[in-house]
C-alpha cells in the first residue's frame, strides 16, 4: 500500500519571487521549500536597481486592469466599441445592472459586483465588456474563471488591446509562453503604434529562446531611440541569452561611455566576464564597485552569488556578513539568497559551521520574521540532520504558535519519519488552530489511519474534502485516503466506490490505480481489472518496489504463482530497505508452491521486520504441521 501526502505546491507558498507582467525579469524563489534554487534572470540580480518594486508588478497589473475601465470608459464599453449588441436586447436593464456591477466593484464588494455582472451577460451574452470585467474581479479574487471570463471577452472583440494583453499576461503567468507570445503578436499587429507592447514581446521572445525575432525588434527600438537603458539593457540579454557574449560587451561600453561611474553597468560587465570565464577580470571590477560604494546593494548581492557559484568560500562570508547587515537590501533578496546558499551541497559538506553562524545572525537581526526563521530547518534537513530540523521547528512553534508554515513543515517531517505519535498529536493542535487548513487536517488524518482511530481520521477527511475545493490533486490525495478508511472499516463497497470517484478525476493517478488494485486483489474481485490498473502504474513507474510488490500479489491471487515469486524475488533483491509485506507475499507464494520451509524462512522474516505481522505465526505452525 502506498499513501501519498501532497506537499505545498507553488502557488500555495509564500511568495517573494521577482515576478513580472510578461516582458520583465522573473526569479522564481520560494523561501519556504528553501530546496528551490532561484533562476538566474538573464540580466543577472546587479541589473534590478529596484527589488520592491519588480515584486509587485503583477500586483499593479492587475489592480490597474481592474479599475482602468473607470478612466478608459469610452474605448471598452462604450455603446459602439465595447459591448455588442443583440437582437431583444433590453439595453435599459443592461445600463442599470452593469452600473450596480461597477459601482460594486469600486466600493470592494467584488463577490456583489460578480453577481450583477453575471446577471448582464444574460441580458446581453454579446457582452464583451462585461466579460472583461468578471474576467479582472476573477482573477482578483484567484478564482480560476478568469481566464475563461478573459478569453470569453477576447472572442468577442478580439481588437481590443486591453483584453489581448489581459489573456496574454494570464498565459504567461502559466507560464504557457506560446499562446503569451500568441495574444502579444495580436496586439502588435492591431496596435502597432503601442511600443510598450511590441517590447514586451520582444522579452518574450528572448525569453522563450527566440533571439533573432526579438533582436529585430531590439533593433527596431535602438535605430529609433539610439542607446537607452531601457532598451540597450533588453538587448544586452538578449545577447547574453544567446551566448554572444563578445557583443553583449560592446553594448556594455557603449553605455558605460556615457556614464561611465553608473554602477548598473559596471557590475553588469562584471557578470559578461564572468559568464565568459573571465574570473580575475571580474573580480577586478567587483573591487572597483566595492571601492565606489561599499554598501550598494545590488553590488552585494551579485557579488555574493559570484562568489557562491565560484566555491570561493572563504571571501564569501566576510561578504554575506555585509549582506546581513545591510538595510537597503531586501529581506526578499536576503532569502533569495540564502536558499541558494542552504541549498550548495558543498559548501553545506565544507562549512556548514559558518553557514549555520550566518543564518543564526540573519535571524537575529530579523526576530519577528516567519520566514527568515524557517531557512535555518530546512538547512538542517539539507544536511540530513532531521531530529535537529524537527527540534528547531519545534522552538519556532513555541516561540510563534501562529507561524503557519513552521506547523506545516515539522507535520511533514513527523510524516516522513514516520513519528505517528508526534503527528497525531501536533496534526490535532494545528488542524484545530487553523482550520481552514486542508493540509494540516490530511496530515492529521494519515497519522489517525497509521493508529488505528479510523472515526477520526474519517471525519477530518470529510472536512478536507469541503476545504480542498476545486483543487483536484489534493481532492484525489482525500479520497485515496478517505477509501482507505473505508476499507480498514470493512465497508469495500464504499471504499471501491470512492476509488471510482477518484478515479474519474484522473483515471492515470499511479497512487489511485496501485491502491485500488491492491485492494481488489485482497478481496479477490475483478482480478483482471486489478491486474490491467497495475500494468499501467508498473509501466509509468518502472522499479518501484511498492508497485511491483501490488503487482506480484495481483498475480498470486489470480494463481500466477511462479510469475509472482520471480518479481517478488526481484523485489528483495534490489537491496531497498526491508518491507515486511514483501516477505509475507512471497511467504504465501511459496506456500502456493508446496514449499513450507520457504514460507515459514519468509514469513520470520516479516514478523522480525514487523512485530505487527504476528498474525502470521499462526501461519507459520499451520505449515509445519504439513
């Protein structure tokens, strides 16, 4: 049997990622998962002059998107440009609800505003405009329908340059550069006079590797404008990206001529030399930075990652101590950076002291941050030290009780490492103290399955499943669970039931697909159902003992003796550590065989493995008297 526990996703941390409307520099860093290694932005951390503000951009695309209509009212939803309309279309009902819907809107209540909005597309489903604006309070509100609001609004009018840039930065948001570029290119083509626009695709293009199509608009720019550091900067990554590193450096002097103590331009040539091997050349002007302004931030931080990337330690920490200190540096680029450091085997493996020393000071000069405090655990946890991660959790609890993420992160390890008493009782504490945590209560569950209080474990998973929503891969985590209860319980039918339910809402989930093979194969019904199902986890996940273990006790029960002991046998011997329920299958197979002397070897075995199996001496006795 295999339970799977869901860890946090992405979207659900905490996030202090330089995030863009599509077009800027992105560095994807989660502090909390710290194993996360930020990118590398292609402009490198000495080209962001202004950290805070690159963090909130989305937030400002959004929040201008959703209040532009009020100064843009007669481009979007004007009678003649922004709604179309229809035959019996009452468009004195439309006037009135759609202002409530506005009026809503700018008053905060977006659910209201939402409410009057669906009530316009009823009276006009030619509504572009009010499509737009569900799209925009959607999204606000992180529900997923703004991007089916977003591409409703496009088919209708698909030259309004708001909704093509709306759909586009949702695209690129997903990450789904293609259909970004897609909307960009559409833009362009109805609105070529909107430069903003044409390089902001041009970005996207050197960001999805397309160079020569970004450097035509590169180009485009610096014929009309000459060397800016807008646009000189977005060809300097371009080029860079492209590895022409040589002409990346030109581009370089050119700016650094016209201003040439500007610090964004020398720490720039200092990352050119750098990517080009040219380390001394570099460091030489890393120096002179450092001699100008000791303190400049960006400076600091790109330095520091140079000296990380290079292993040159020893001059790191004298820097990192800087970095620590420094108050013009964000605690966003202060995390970003550590969960680079946590996460360098190396210099964990050479350091580690000083590593610890340095996170140890990062949390003194920051007490009261619930995230700073977290990267010292997850350091312990790097190091495979994992009592000691558990015990600093534990203080951070003690010293935060509402720090969230510290509850989540030792429930995770008490889960891992199997503490089932520590997990029941902590999982209880926090899903109580935070109970509209879908994760916290799951965790709680596993640990109320692992001993035994199946009622309680029962009802925690009924309140997850209320709590996971439309989240389908925490959904499917409740209901593997949920017929797992149902199957300790003795109700199968319930438990195949909820299987099936599972099922239909990803019918390739290997854990689904295992478990309810095993299950069946236990009861002894749909054999062949069982056995297709474990063909296709096997097939995905070649090697994994757990898979092949419910495969070979498929075919014991379907009567494939010796096909069943060769891949049990095969099990065993790939040196995993001991699984008594591999023991006691191939005990039973053997026994399947006439060979007692085997079954009885095998099924010891899973008795000493686990004290829990001493069902099977009754087993064992059985045989000997045979």
């Amino acid at each position: 049997m295999k339970i799977k526990i869901i860890k946090r996703s992405k979207q659900n941390l905490p996030e202090y990622s330089k995030e863009k409307s599509a077009g800027k520099d992105i560095r994807d860093d989660i502090p909390y998962e710290m194993i996360l290694i930020p990118k590398e932005s292609g402009c490198l951390n000495i080209m962001e002059k202004d950290k805070m503000k690159k963090a909130i951009i989305l937030l400002i695309v959004i929040v201008l998107n959703f209040f532009f209509l009020q100064s843009c009212n007669k481009k979007t939803y004007s009678a003649k440009s922004g709604m179309r309309i229809t035959e019996n279309y009452d468009s004195t009902a439309f006037d009135y609800v759609f202002t409530e819907a506005l009026k809503q809107k700018f008053l905060g209540n977006a659910g209201d505003a939402l409410k009057y909005l669906e009530q316009c597309v009823k009276i006009n489903p030619q509504s572009d405009a009010a499509y737009f604006e569900m799209a925009q309070i959607a999204l606000v509100l992180s529900d997923k329908n703004g991007k089916k609001f977003a591409l409703k609004a496009v088919s209708l009018n698909e030259k309004n340059i708001w909704y093509l840039t709306l759909v586009a930065d949702i695209y690129y948001q997903e990450k789904i550069l293609d259909s970004a570029i897609i909307y960009y290119e559409k833009a362009v083509r109805y609105f070529p006079d909107k430069e903003n626009i044409k390089l902001n695709l041009a970005n996207l293009y050197s960001e999805k590797l397309q160079y020569n199509k970004a450097e035509e608009i590169y180009n485009y720019f610096e014929k009309k404008y000459g060397i800016t550091e807008t646009t000189t900067l977005s060809i300097i990554k371009n080029l860079i990206n492209s590895g022409n590193l040589k002409k990346a450096e030109e581009k370089v002097q050119e700016l650094l001529k016209n201003a040439p103590d500007e610090v964004l331009y020398s720490g720039l040539l200092a990352e050119i030399y750098r990517k080009n091997g040219e380390k001394t050349k570099a460091i030489s002007v890393y120096k002179k930075l450092l001699e100008k302004e000791p303190n400049n931030p960006e400076t600091l931080l790109s330095l520091s990652d140079f000296l990380l990337s290079e292993k040159q330690y020893d001059d790191l920490f004298p820097v990192l101590n800087k970095v620590i200190l420094n108050d013009s540096i964000s605690r966003e680029n202060k995390i970003a950076l550590f969960s680079k450091i946590i996460s360098d085997s190396s210099l964990i493996r050479l350091r580690s002291d000083d590593v610890e020393l340095a996170l140890i000071v990062l949390e003194t000069d920051n007490k009261k941050d619930n995230i700073i405090i977290l990267l010292r655990p997850q350091f312990y946890q790097n190091q495979n030290n994992i009592s000691k991660a558990v015990k600093r959790l534990e203080e951070i609890i003690e010293e935060q009780p509402e720090n969230y993420y510290a509850w989540e992160r030792v429930l995770f390890l008490y889960s891992e490492t199997k503490d089932w008493d520590k997990l029941l009782k902590m999982g209880e504490e926090c899903a109580t103290k935070f109970n509209r945590s879908c994760i916290a209560k799951v965790l709680y569950a596993s640990a109320a399955i692992e001993k035994g209080k199946l009622d309680v474990a029962e009802e925690e998973l009924r309140k997850s499943k209320i709590l996971a929503g439309s989240d389908t891969s925490m959904l499917i985590q409740v209901l593997v669970m949920d017929a797992d209860v149902s199957y300790r319980k003795k109700e199968y039918t319930k438990s195949f039931e909820t299987f099936k339910e599972a099922l239909k809402l990803n019918p390739e989930d290997v854990i689904i697909l295992n478990n309810y093979a095993y299950y069946l194969a236990e009861q002894g019904q749909e054999l062949k159902e069982a056995e297709r199902m474990i063909k296709i986890v096997i097939e995905k996940e070649r090697g994994n003992t757990t898979y092949l273990d419910t495969y070979a006790w498929v075919l014991y029960k379907r009567g494939h003796f010796k096909e069943a002991e060769k891949i049990l046998e095969m099990v065993i011997n790939k040196g995993e550590k001991a699984d008594a329920e591999w023991y006691e299958h191939l005990g039973y197979t053997e026994k399947a065989l006439k060979d007692c002397d085997k079954a009885i070897e095998f099924w010891k075995l899973a008795v000493k493995y686990d004290s829990r199996k001493n069902v099977l001496l009754n087993e064992i006795e059985n045989c000997k008297n045979h």
